[in-house]
C-alpha cells in the first residue's frame, strides 16, 4: 500500500475529512488532497504529524510494503467497528448506477417542476378571455396534462430508486474500502470536478434569473393579468431547467462523496444521522399528523414537511460547527 493509499485509509478510519485532517495538520484542503491523489508527497514534519496524529510509525507510513491491519495508537474518535466492505467492483457499480439514474431523476424532477404549467396559463387564458373555454374546461385540461407528467416521473423515480436500494449501506454505514477504491474515486472526482462545477454554477444562474421574466412581463403590460401568468409559467420553466441541471450534477457528485466518506457522509455525520436523524422525522410525522387532525386543515398543514426539511437542514449545520 503505498502512502496516499495509507493516509486516506487512516483518515477514514479515524472518521474525518479532508477539511479536518487539513485543519488538524494546518495545511490546506487542496495539500492532503494532493497527497491522497499521489500528486505530492507530504514533507518530513508533516510525516511526523501523521505519524503522531494516526497512532502509527513513520516507517509504517514510509514503507510500501509495511502493512498493519490497525493503527499502533488508534484516535481517540475513530470508529472502525462495524464497517462494511465494498470491493473495486461494488465501487464501480454503484458509481455507474449514479451517473445513469441521475439524467433520469433530474428530469422526474423538471417533469413534476413543470406540470402546473399548463393548468397556470389555460387558465389565465381562459379567465382574459383568449380561449373560448369555459373555466371547468380550462381546469379539467390541465389537470389531465399535470397528472400525465407526473405519472411520468413517477416511474423514473421508482425505477431509479428500485435499482439503488442495494446501496443504501454506502449512504448510512460506515465503509473499509478496498485498496485502490479510494484512488479511483478521488481520480475520477478530480477528473470531472470542473464539469461539476460548471453545472451547478450555470444551474444556480438559471434559478436566480428565472424571476426576472415574470418581472419584465409585468412593468412591461402590468394592467393585463395574462402577462403575470405568461411570466409566472416562464419562471417556472427556467427555474425547473436550473434545477434540472443542478441534480444532474449533483446526484454523481454525491456517489463519490459516499464512497471516500467526505461532506455530508463523513463517519461523525453518519453517526448523528443515526442518532438524531429518525427521532427528528417520527417527531416531524407526528407534528404533522397531531395538527391535521386538530384543524382540519390537510390543505394547508403540508407546509409543515418543507419548513422541517429547512430546519433539519439548519440542525445539520449546527451539528458540523459542534463537531468543529
């Protein structure tokens, strides 16, 4: 094993990444980045500090052809038990599943964004008199169109999900790896990172500009109503693209995340998400259900899901500072 294979495989062990090696070390993210990927080696003093950080020996790190199954000393955080195996060939698998379910989930996504469109604009239309629809006509029309788009993500969806059940582990344990499967990872990340980073950049732009059609339309014909819903239904639509692109790119970025443990899948935030992550939701569906029944009110108590996934959200970042 050699040592970019070494430090990636005690880094995990002790449950941390790359950003808080890199603290601990005071060096940047991008240098144990570099030393993992085997673009650079780590200077004498910074061998010293993973030898006493790691609990191992420098030559352990040195030598190639020096293996131990455990650090001599292991930190005091590090969390080997329990942790399943995935192979070079479960890594490529599950890699190959991402990058084909991600065109498919994304445009589920832009499918079910766009559906109200149709209803939105035949219903402006008819209401300002530009269609000779009666308002029932109007409204049955739509709500076809919408049912069908959504009945069509809906099997892109299922299917994608159906495929990558077997791969739920790779999210919520944490993983020992085969030797190269962090290589390659890190390898084909690196690889694809300015495509990742493009498509979110662009994908975040068209979210942003997307309201800025509904603006025009109305300073340009603010006394007719129909060009409120003409730039409503064209801000649903560059929004829907900008999402669109945003989890196209997302969804294969994340795969590489799981697999070297990093972000959002670290062994620390798998651990809270064990601990915290079921009790927060059965709390949240109980919320949901006491009050509904309460008011009566199932048309307006749905807002309760988005207003929790922005709290959980907010939960997790305060969890990342503590762990800190």
């Amino acid at each position: 094993m050699i040592l970019a294979d070494k430090i990636i495989d005690l880094r995990k062990k002790a449950g941390w990444s790359q950003e808080e090696l890199a603290e601990k070390l005071g060096v940047s993210r991008q240098s144990v980045s570099k030393w993992e990927g085997a673009q650079s080696i780590p200077d004498m003093n910074k061998i010293l500090q993973l030898s006493d950080l790691f609990g191992v020996s420098t030559d352990y790190l040195l030598k190639d052809d020096m293996e131990v199954s455990e650090p001599v000393t292991a930190p005091e955080d590090a969390d080997t038990e329990g942790a399943t195996f995935v192979s070079m060939e479960e890594a490529n698998a599950f890699l190959s599943y991402k990058a084909e379910s991600a065109p498919r989930i994304a445009l589920g996504v832009l499918l079910c964004i766009l559906s109200p469109i149709t209803l939105i604009l035949l219903c402006g239309a008819q209401e300002s008199g530009r269609l000779p629809l009666t308002e029932m006509q109007a409204a049955m029309i739509g709500l076809i169109v919408l049912i069908l788009m959504v009945a069509g993500a809906v099997p892109l969806f299922v299917l994608s999900g159906m495929k990558g059940n077997k791969y739920e582990y790779l999210e919520k344990n944490t993983l020992d790896t085969a030797y190269g499967v962090s290589g390659m990872v890190r390898e084909r990340q690196q690889r694809e990172e300015s495509d990742h980073t493009r498509g979110v950049a662009l994908g975040v732009v068209l979210c942003v500009l997307a309201v800025i059609p509904l603006f025009a339309l109305l300073l340009w014909r603010g006394e007719d109503d129909f060009y409120g819903v003409l730039g409503v239904a064209a801000t649903m639509t560059l929004a829907g693209i900008g999402v669109y692109i945003l989890r196209k790119a997302a969804i294969p970025w994340e795969a590489y995340r799981m697999l070297l443990e990093e972000g959002d899948y670290t062994r620390a935030r798998k651990r809270n998400n064990r601990q915290y992550g079921g009790a927060y939701w059965s709390i949240v569906t109980a919320a949901y259900l006491a009050v509904s029944f309460i008011t009566r009110r199932w048309d307006m108590t749905w807002i309760i899901w988005p207003v929790a996934a922005v709290l959980y959200g907010v939960v997790g970042e305060i969890g990342k500072f503590r762990e800190k």
